[in-house]
C-alpha cells in the first residue's frame, strides 16, 4: 500500500491508517498538492475498482456533509474521493476544484481507484461545476471523465470550474456535435454520459433545471438519464439540514434515505459503465 499525507502534514499508509464501517467500507484522509483535504472512501473487499470524484456544495469546505451518500456508492464497488474546496474563494472555488481532478487522475491508484475509469460528480453547486468537465474538456485539462454525475443542481449559471454555462456550452463547438460527427472535434471520442438526479421535492433548486438540462442533451442526441426520487435537496445526500448546525446532517427519514440510495446506485452505474440508455 502506498502511502497519503495525512491531516497532521505526516505521511502515513493509506488504508491501513482509515477505518472500516459496518458495511465493509474502509474510509481514509489525504491531502490535495494544495492542501485541500480528501476523505476517500473504498469498497469492501479492496482490490481495483471505478473511481468517483464527488464535490460538495456552496458551503466551504463541507466534504463531511457527503459521507452518508459517498459510503452508500463505495459499497457498491466504487473508490469515492470526496474533497474540501471553498465557494467562497476570489476564483469561485475554481482552483481547488481542478486541483482535485488533477489528483483523482494522478493519484486514485494509490487507493484502490482506477483513474481510467474515472466519473466526476457533484452536488448542488457541484453539479454544474462536475457536468461541464465532460462538455468543456478545452478547459479543464487531462482525459475527460467515462460519465459525469449532477445532483440537485442547476446548468443555466456559470459552472465553477469553467466559468461556462453548461446548457450554453451544448450549442457551441465540436463537442456539441460529437454524437452526430463523432469525427468532429475530440479525434473520434463518443460523447460522455450525463447522468442527473434531483429530487421532486426541492425547494432550493427546482426539478425543473435538471428535467431542462435533459431535455437539451436529448434534443442534441447526447446520453442522459434523470432520476427524480420523491426528496427534498438535502434528502439525494441521505441527509437534512440542521438549522441549530446551520448545515447538513445525516437523516434515517424514509424520503432521505431512498434519495440518497438512488444517488448512491446513479453514481455505482456510472462509474461501473452502466451511465445511461
């Protein structure tokens, strides 16, 4: 096993320095080039698995806040890297985001992951910031993703990694094209796959921006799938928002703990290659 930095600056083994949860998932902590903290999560049994890069939302630094949901995927045979990165930030939390990306590509071996198997998802604000690595590769850098997850998210605002506006970037350039001229653009590359959850009742980001941003990939012949469990927007992460924390918690609501299943299962089928029809 090699070895992570850990979150006193010492360097210490990886897996053997986490824990293990009932479900057999093995949890650890490392460190972005930057700093940045990463909880990674990885599935029972170890081995090499699909890696899912997962971003948390608008509030600074809360990759915790992700741990009900990210250990749901790990179970089902999936590395998860959850790391902090800071809205708040001059550049909209764009550097730390990246950062990451470049250490899930350079780095998910060290845990298990397969970084050529490799899905960007996001919640939130981490939506659009994870969508747009797949239509804007121009602007990101390295190999794009196998698939792409956004949840509760919205796709008609800049996205923090780009500063592009994921349904604007469907209508430009090559990449738009790539499932009609797949000779187009990224030398022979199919479109990557956009997989989307947002639950029916969020009162924070409208169903409606994901049920739109489907429809437009549709129209463009690109693959999408969009599942809509009955949860609010806490409630896709398996969690609720505790107003005496002024943030998430994890929740045992019924509603909470279905939505956050089906974005555990979103993200397992879309690192596993099973993204959409």
């Amino acid at each position: 096993m090699t070895s992570a930095t850990g979150e006193n600056g010492k360097t210490g083994r990886t897996r053997e320095a986490g824990k293990t949860s009932e479900t057999g998932v093995t949890t650890a902590l490392t460190r972005t080039p930057a700093g940045k903290a990463v909880d990674v999560y990885g599935p029972p049994g170890g081995g090499t698995a699909p890696t899912v890069l997962l971003w948390h939302g608008m509030g600074p630094d809360e990759r915790d806040i992700m741990r009900p949901v990210a250990e749901a995927a790990a179970a089902q045979g999936v590395v998860v890297l959850v790391p902090d990165w800071r809205s708040d930030a001059p550049d909209r939390g764009a550097a730390h985001l990246l950062d990451s990306l470049a250490f899930a590509r350079e780095r998910a071996a060290d845990f298990g992951g397969d970084p050529g198997r490799l899905v960007v998802a996001g919640w939130s604000a981490g939506a659009g910031a994870a969508v747009a690595t797949a239509l804007r590769p121009d602007l990101t850098g390295g190999p794009r993703p196998v698939a792409v997850v956004g949840v509760a998210g919205r796709y008609d605002v800049p996205a923090r990694t780009t500063g592009s506006v994921p349904v604007e970037d469907l209508a430009r350039g090559p990449i738009a094209d790539l499932a009609r001229d797949p000779v187009a653009g990224l030398a022979h590359a199919a479109p990557v796959p956009v997989l989307l959850v947002h639950g029916t009742e969020d009162d924070q980001v409208d169903v409606r921006h994901s049920r739109e941003f489907a429809a437009a990939l549709r129209t463009r012949g690109l693959p999408v799938r969009l599942e809509e469990p009955a949860t609010d927007h806490a409630g896709v992460l398996m969690s609720a928002y505790d107003p005496e924390l002024g943030r998430l918690r994890a929740s045992s609501a019924g509603h909470a703990l279905e939505g956050g299943r089906a974005t555990a299962r979103v993200l397992a089928a879309a690192a596993k290659g099973i993204a959409a029809p």
